[in-house]
C-alpha cells in the first residue's frame, strides 16, 4: 500500500448537503498519477473540538496527513488555530504568511481586508505553502511522526498548492514505498457483474487483480497488480481485457467519453455539428469543456421549440403534425437539417422526453431519439431510458456521443 | 446538535480519484431539511480490516451511522461480509433479501445473473429495506447502541432508500432531539469578508449566529439559531441579512441561480433565446436541467464558428472582420441577432476566450463580453476573468445569468 496517507476535509458545508467533497478526489486522483494511495477520508464540521480531535486522531495513525478547508479569514474558519492546540504550539502571526497575503493584493490591485490577517495567524514552527490563486497560505507542520498538509479549500487554489508544493515533498520523501500500479478500463453498455463475468474467462496473467467501480452511465474495470514487473504484467493483461470487453471499451486510463470522441474528431480531421432538444446543450457543453473543440465543432443548436426546429434545421412542418418533435422521423430530420445548415462533415441530433412531465402512454418519459448524419445519410435509433429527468439526460448524451465514437472507430 | 450521526462510504473509487462522493452531500441534504445533522463522515476502501475498523470505531461513538457502497454482486463488495464480521453475527442467506432480489429481475424482464444471489448474503438478524430502483436491498442492524443503515452506493438508489426507509424510522426514534435551524442566503459578487463585514454591522438579532460557505463562484451565508423561538428570530434576522447584502442576493433557501432566473421567467411570463460561444452551451444546460424551461426557453445557439455566428445570429462580416468575434459589437450583434430569429422577449449572448489558448495582450485569456437584448435595446458589458478555463466559462455562464435576473428583478 505504500506510504499510509489521510485526506481531512473541513467545513460545515460538507456535512449540511450544500456541497459535495469534490478536493478529496482531486486530491486522490493527483496522488494516484504518482503512485500513492489515499487509504481514508474524513470530513468533519468548523467545529474546534471536532477539528482538534480529528487531527490528533489520524497524525497518530498516519505518515502523512492532507488537510484542506478553513483557512480564510471569516470567524468560522478555525483550521490553522486548531492545528496549534491539537499539536500544542503556540498561535502566532507568520511573517512570511503575512507578506504572501499582501502580495496578493497588490498583485490583484485589491485593498486588502483588515479581516485578511488572520489569515497569517498560524501555529508556530510551521514553514509557508505559496498560494498563487488566493489569499490563504497553505502551511506545513511535522509533528514528529506525521507529515501534516494544511491546504485551502477552494478546489483551484488547493490543486495548484498539492501539485507545486506537496507532491515534490511526498516524491523525496516517500517516493520508494509505492508498489501497486493499476490500470482502468471505461466501459458504456455492459454492466459490472456482465463485465466481472466475460473477464473471469479472460485468461488474464496470474497475479492481476480486478476491480470494479461505477461512474454512472460507466463502468470502470481496474486491472491492478504490484511487484517489480508489474508494468510489464499490466501491459499484458490491458490487451486481453479490452479484446474481451470489445467495442464497449470507451477508453482507457484517464480520457473521459468526451476526450475520446474529441481525439477521434481531431484525429481524422473531421468536423461536428449539434442539434440538441432534450439534452438542451449538455453534449456541447461536454465537448467545449475541453481545450481545442474549435478544431471541430463548428455549431450547435438548443432547439426546445417547434419554431427553432423549423427555421434552423428544415424540420419539414409535416414531421412535426404527424409524428411530433419526439420521433425517429424529426430526429433525422434535425440530423440532416443541422449537417446541411453548417456543412460539415458529421452531425449528431437528439430528441426526447426527459421528464417528469410530458409522457404518453405511447411515449413514456424516458423515450429518445438519437440521430447520427454522416456522408453516407442518416441513421437514427430509439431508446427508452429509465430514471428521472438528470438521469434520461445524461444517457441521452453520453449514448449520442458513444454512437458518434463508435462511428469514429469503424470509420 | 441533536442526535450523534454519521456516514460512512465505501469505495475504492471515492479514494483514487475515480469520483467524487457525492453521496454525503446527498445524505446531508436531505437528512438537514429534516432537523437532522451529520456530524462527520469518513470514507474508506473496499478493504475488509478497513471497513470492520471503521465500522466498529464509529458504531462505538455514534447512536445512528448511515453507510453507503459496497453492497453490489462482484468481489470486491465486501460491506455485507464486514458488518457480520464487526458486529460477530454470522452471515447467512437471508430469505427477504433474495426474494427482494428475484422480484426486481422479475419486474425488468432481466435475467439473473447468478452472482447476484451474493447480494443476499447478510448479517443475521437484520431488517431488509427495499430497494425499488436496483437489485441491491439495503439492511437495517442494531448493535445495541448504534442504529446502523446499510444503503446501497448508486445514488439514486441510496436517495430513495433513505428516503422511504431510512427518514420515517429516524424521525419516530429521534424526532425530538434536533434544534439548530439554519436559513442560507446565496450571493454572487460579494466575497466572504466583505459579506460578513456588512452583516457584522447590520443589528441582527442576539442569539442568531452567521456562518459562510463558500460554493465557488457563490458565497452561502447562513443564519443559524436555536432554541424554541429559532423559526422567530429566523424570520426577523432574514429580512435584515437580504437588505444588508441588496441584490448581489441571489436566492434564500435552496433555489440556485438558473431556479430564480426560470422562476422569474415563469413569473412575468417572459421568453428567452440564447447565443453563446465561449460558454458552449453550458448556460442552455442549466436552464435545460430544471423541469418546465420549456414554457420560457425558446431556443438556443452554440455558435462555435464565424459562419454559424453570421448565418443564425446575422452578426455583420464587418464586425467580425474589424472587431472580431470577441469584442463588445460582436456580443451586441449576437443578442440582438437570437432575439430577432427567435422572436422572444429576452436574450443573453456569451463570447469570450475561455483559454487556455486565443490570448493576445489586448485580449488575454478570461476577457469575455455578455450582451442583454430586451424591448429597450441591447446592453453589452466587458469583462475580465481570472481562473483557468473551466473558472472562466462558469464565471461567464453564472455572470450571464446574473444580468438576466437584475434584469427580471427590476422590470
């Protein structure tokens, strides 16, 4: 397992349902580029008593503590003066702390905020982590068996500070102890028991583990192994998994569905067009989240109303009276009309009932179209998705951008 | 702080930085708009001594522990052979469960796979809880002084568990013993410090306590108070919070932004089209996840390339020649444009260089320009942002956002 590693996350709104904890993934999902396994996490309230023991309790346990959250300048931010009583040292202003604070500001040209310096107040002996995002330093403290983190909870500022200032540490002092090297295969289509079950009859080399985790609509299949030759294990066992697997495997390693219909588009040099009802813009938001999309997304459209579809895509009116919006015949219809209005080379169109309203016995909510238009005409399949309205979404996408990489990958 | 309560999630996936857990926030939210609070959660791998340790160290601590994962058919679900192990019951096929388990395969038309009879292999003496939405049942187990809830990790399982089976039996057994009541304001565009120097000088009443959060790019403040008058002071405190902070308040309570502006929307019975570039259909997004954007989003435009920006949203060849296609005429242009074409009563138009590349020293990265169209014109205001490319595109998209509600506000 390597060096044994805590994250600690602190802040009210963890535990009220205002937000989820995304830091402690960020923070595994770094670690885990560099080979160290996050073993626990724990997240507690800004509450002095529960922080103080939280601390003394995993510094005990652990090698290495990462903590984030409460080192703003607002009363309930009680990190840095918990650290000081739960190691017993004294709470004092930092002048390397303050300096990094002032020179924010003035690098922002803000005024700087009386309430500010508190954020320099920190437990003596500690040596200063650089924030190059915002106002609260980060902080390092060795408690004599435990090497303790303080981060920011502000995700951007905690990601720069772990790569900058943790990882260099972690790397020279515990660089050796990470044996266990794991490789994830993405899989759209198949389930976990279905998957467990076609790798059980894989032949995969002794000593090569598999788990499962889902992501949902994914399913990851982890191939782990340890030991010297464990790379070398890995590159065996990869091949057989994703032949066993076939053409459901959307990935493998870190690209999400997006990054790989992206690449594809990239790689063959072909461009893209959009025309979203049900979905209303999520796929293009999918797409233009990742750097380069101009490369080959020329347009998309929202078409929520009859009028959009009519003026923008040549929605025939006929379509529309007889079949509906919600039919193979206007998904085709807005595949075509969308690859035409932005001449390009594929387009994608989907069309269905999200929910929770809007269903008929005929058309259940849950019901899609998804249209895929390409040089060789159109192809249009229906599916009926179960779940709520985030749910059909979020399949709706993801099934049109896997028809579109399947496509890519035949192509 | 009412009834001592926990949650434990259990994953490998939580702690490798495959996803974020999302389910303590779930299980917070939902348990919060019931009185109930989550004191700390802890999150642990799909490791046996792992789980029976934190199982027994919080069962010893805690008088309710809600725990989530590793309730599914393959191997590396371990929760059920854990709970045996750390509260020394045998673990035996229990009847309900496998019967719970036939009858969702029955109702799906699906055939069972046989490793999902594992699923029900449990502690002896539990109580079964259903679960209608997937094949893991979940089970209740007291250890004399901890009331233990296993759910299943699948969020919208574990959502419905908690909620038909979970919530009813926590509220007959500790119904009384929960105080605190919280009233959370949402602001956008006042930092932390600056909100709660204002409040610290706006004679709030004695006893009601304010708390911040921070759920980027929004600040939460929350009113906190206790006791029998708590729902009393929380209405005095209310109104004097919302006139200290003015309309940088967003909502109160558990509305987000795209919920006020579709509220709003609905409310004066106002139309809306969109155009957005940088944002990439991200604002449509939003608007698309609530139910009902239909009755006020007519369409929307991604407008990715030149030539979409000039064939929908007739934006001049000469604007986009001399000004280019981020520039303050082109935001205008592209407002102006989607109203016209859509025939609506509002329109939001987005243009902007997300990064990380298109920077240039007149216009760097996070320069974007939003355009208002309405009856009275257009409005178009310029603006920098700091922040990596996902920072800028969810600045811009909640800044957009926000013009619209002022907008909605005032008219």
């Amino acid at each position: 397992m390597g060096v044994s590693l805590s994250v600690l996350t602190i802040g009210d709104e963890l535990l009220n349902g205002e937000m989820a904890d995304t830091n402690t993934a960020a923070i595994a999902r770094i670690l885990a580029s560099r080979g160290f396994a996050v073993r626990d996490s724990l997240s507690v309230r800004d509450e002095m008593d529960g922080i103080v023991a939280a601390l003394q309790g995993l510094a005990d346990r652990r090698a290495v503590l990462i903590v984030t959250g409460g080192l703003g300048p607002t009363a309930d931010d009680l990190t840095a003066e918990a650290a000081a009583r739960a190691f017993a040292r004294p709470l004092e202003e930092n002048p390397a702390a303050l300096e990094e604070i002032r020179a924010y500001f003035l690098r922002h040209n803000l005024t700087m905020h009386p309430r500010n310096d508190k954020q320099a107040l920190l437990p003596a002996g500690v040596e200063i982590l650089a924030n190059k995002r915002g106002t609260a330093p980060g902080f390092h403290l060795e408690t004599g068996h435990c090497s303790c983190f303080f981060l920011p909870g502000v995700p951007a500022e905690m990601t720069a500070m772990l790569e900058e200032a943790v990882l260099p540490r972690l790397e020279r002092d515990y660089g050796e102890e990470t044996p266990t090297r794991e490789r994830v295969l993405k899989v759209f289509g198949l389930s976990e028991p279905k998957c467990e079950a076609l790798l059980a009859a894989a032949g995969l080399p002794e000593g090569v583990q598999v788990a499962f985790g889902v992501d949902f609509p994914f399913v990851h299949v982890k191939l782990r192994t340890s030991g010297a030759a464990a790379a070398l294990l890995l590159d065996r066992a990869e091949p057989l998994a994703r032949r066993t697997l076939g053409d459901f495997v959307i990935a493998v390693g870190d690209a999400s569905l997006p990054q790989t219909v992206a690449r594809l588009l990239t790689e063959k040099g072909k461009t893209l067009a959009l025309a979203e009802s049900c979905t209303g813009g999520w796929i293009a938001k999918q797409l233009t989240d990742l750097p380069g999309a101009s490369a080959f997304l020329e347009r998309g459209a929202v078409t929520y109303a009859n009028s959009a579809k009519h003026d923008w895509l040549k929605v025939p009116e006929s379509v529309l009276e007889t079949q509906g919006a919600v039919s193979a015949e206007c998904a085709r219809a807005m595949a075509k009309g969308i690859r035409e209005a932005a001449r390009v080379d594929l387009a994608l169109s989907v069309t269905g009932i999200a929910g929770p309203d809007g269903g008929t016995p005929g058309k259940p909510v849950g019901t899609v179209f998804i249209g895929l238009a390409s040089e060789s005409g159109e192809e249009v399949k229906g599916y009926r998705f179960s779940g709520n309205r985030d749910t059909v979404r979020r399949l709706s996408a993801c099934m049109a951008l896997d028809r579109l990489r399947r496509h890519l990958e035949k192509a």
